[in-house]
C-alpha cells in the first residue's frame, strides 16, 4: 500500500494520547520523524512507536525533501506560524485546533495555504467521527438541518480554574462552532451569548441558510454525566448523538432507529469499552463513565477495613489502565489523519477541516466571546 511520509513536532499531551499512536496504525501514513525539545521525551516516543528519525530543531523536519505532511502539535502560540512555515517549506500540514487566539493569527495561515497550494487540515476531527457522518447523511438526506443544540460540558473548573473567561470558548467550543457550521452547510450570521457564571453559558447561533443553532457549554458537571450531545432537526425528522456512541432517529422512513458505534483506544490503556459500547451504545457509556467517576471518588476515601479494591489497585487502574475518559469515544480522529494522508497521495482535496474552516471557527469564537462582555447580538 502506497504511503504519504510524515513528521510531526511536537510530543506533548495531544501527541501521546491521540496522534503519535494514530500516526503509527494509519494504513496510508509512514511516520519518519518526531521532533520535540526535550530529548528524553523525544527519546521515549520514537523508542516506543519505532520511528526512524529524532530531532530537536524542526527545520530539519521541514528541510526533509522525503517528508509530505507535517502534524503541528505543539502549544497553541506557535501552531499558526509553524503552520506557515510549513506551508512555505512546500509541506501539506495537519494541525491542531486552534490555529490560533484571534481570527487576525488565522489569516496569515489561510494566505500562506492559498499561495503554497498545499493542504491544511484543522484538528476539527469531529467531521470524520463516524456517529456525525451518518447523522449528516440521514439529516441531509431529509433537506438538511433546520435547528440544531449542542451541550458540551465536562469537569473544566477543576483542572482549568486559573485560565481566565474566554479561554474555554477559543480552545474547545471552537470545536463546536465549526461543527455547526459543517452540519448547517452554511455560515453564521449572528451569535449571541446568555451566560450564568464564566464559562457556563447559552449560545444561539443563526446561520445564513436559515437554521437556528444553541450551544450549551458548562464546566460545571462531574465526569459521570457524558461529555457531548447533539440534536438536529430537519424538514420532516431528527437525529440525536450521544457522545458519538448512540445515534437514534425520529420519523425517518426505512432508516434504524438505533445506530451504535465502537469506542476508540489507546495502545497502553483498557480496551474493552469499546465492546460495551459497540454492544449497549448509550446505556454502555453510562455504565463506563459512572464507574470511572465512583472509583475515583472512592480512591479519596479509601478506608482500609473495606472490601474491594485497595489504594495501590486504584492508583494502577487510573495511571496506567483506565481509559482515556474523553478519549474513549470516536471522535474521528484516525480516520481524520488516514483521510488526510489519502489525500496527499491523490491530490484529491480533503473533506476535513480547511485553514477557511479554522477562520470561520475564530471569528465565532471572537464574536460569541464579546457578546458575552456586551450582552450584545454580534453579526458577521
């Protein structure tokens, strides 16, 4: 099988967890060359994935006439200009949500994919979760979406408390507002926001196709309640997705009602959600995230004289066994990096998310942040 060459800079949180294994099990990828600053990371991971070249300066990375496509995983301030850079060395890019904090930042990307020609795929990898794909197929088979919510909530104010309001929306709703517009086909033309308190709020989106969109987002919730929902209505029924596992429709004629879809895993840690979750859909994923968070909750007030498991039982089960919690459901992101590196080898545009895309999501989440300041609808 014909494969497109790949390096990557960057081996931090989002490439351990999510790309440097995807990377290794991607029909249509040879990753050649990792690229961090820190040596015994870089040492670590090209060990443990058994890649043929380590650096720590990535220029040789982009100086490499064999490498096609780089994925960009590094902090967020340096993703937009080491994308550029990139695209100026004549390398296809992948890389991370998001391009960067202000739509100003994006632009330079957009410019530098249109004069370099090569592609730019956004770490919006929801596009190519296969739940969302089929739930698009059904919605636009039926006229497409006419109104659409989405909730989004997690534990963010235990492990994100001392990044100020704002931080939240650029970083991870980002995700959403580019969802919409992909499921909408369409663009916004107004955002509002009604908030409760930082980052636990109410967005209505309206997009030039007329569909009127909500999004809610909280950092509120425990770990135990799934993270993400989505709801879509259109001309004559409707879809709902829970956590990318569960797919039901409504009043669509000669379709299931039901659709479930396996998990995602991670080489080093438990596997078998991904049999609950392919055999019991919703109903496995209830089950799998609610013992996660009654283990960890017991782990704060182990009590010796107790049966069950003990500390050291505990502490191995979530270091080094359970599932990645938010990284358990497919959420597309092998497919996203096969798909792209299918393309590369075609020269066939991708169906992920452009460098437009990621200005797009920029601009919506500028205008949903200064809403929430002014209590003001933001038009586009």
């Amino acid at each position: 099988m014909q494969q497109a060459v790949f390096g990557i800079i960057g081996a931090g949180g989002i490439a351990q967890s999510q790309h440097l294994p995807n990377l290794a099990r991607a029909p249509h990828v040879e990753l050649k060359t990792i690229c961090d600053l820190r040596d015994d990371v870089l040492a670590n991971m090209q060990s443990k994935y058994a890649i043929p070249c380590a650096e720590t300066d990535y220029q040789t990375l982009l100086a490499d006439p064999d490498v096609d496509a780089v994925v960009v995983a590094t902090k967020e301030d340096m993703q937009a200009p080491l994308t550029v850079e990139a695209l100026n060395a004549g390398k296809h890019v992948y890389v991370e949500k998001p391009l960067a904090d202000t739509p100003e930042a994006v632009e330079a990307v957009v410019a530098a994919q249109r004069k370099s020609g090569k592609f730019v795929a956004v770490g919006f990898n929801r596009r190519m979760a296969p739940a969302y794909r089929k739930a698009k197929q059904l919605v636009t088979a039926d006229g497409g979406a006419r109104n659409m919510h989405y909730r989004i909530s997690d534990e963010y104010w235990n492990w994100g408390r001392n990044n100020p309001p704002g931080v939240r929306v650029i970083h991870e709703v980002c995700h959403i507002f580019d969802i919409l517009r992909w499921f909408a086909e369409a663009n916004p033309v107004s955002i509002y926001c009604v908030d409760s308190r930082p980052d636990d709020e109410i967005f209505v989106i309206k997009f030039d196709s007329g569909c009127v969109a909500s999004i809610t987002n909280s950092g509120y919730v425990t770990m135990d309640m799934p993270k993400e929902r989505i709801e879509v209505v259109s001309d004559l029924g409707a879809v709902t997705v829970e956590e990318f596992v569960e797919l039901r429709t409504y009043g669509y004629r000669d379709t299931e009602a039901v659709f479930r879809f396996p998990g995602h895993s991670h080489p080093d840690r438990e596997f078998t959600h991904k049999y609950l979750l392919d055999t019991l859909g919703a109903d496995g994923l209830y089950a799998v995230r609610k013992m996660g968070w009654e283990l960890r909750e017991r782990s704060k007030n182990l009590n010796p004289d107790s049966p069950g498991m003990d500390d050291a039982e505990l502490q191995d089960y979530f270091s080094r066994r359970s599932p990645h919690w938010n990284y358990m459901v497919d959420k597309g992101w092998l497919v996203a990096m096969d798909h792209f590196a299918q393309c590369i080898l075609e020269g066939t545009p991708p169906e992920t998310a452009g460098a437009e895309d990621g200005l797009w999501s920029a601009r919506m989440s500028a205008a949903a942040i200064r809403s929430r300041e002014t209590g003001d609808v933001v038009t586009f």
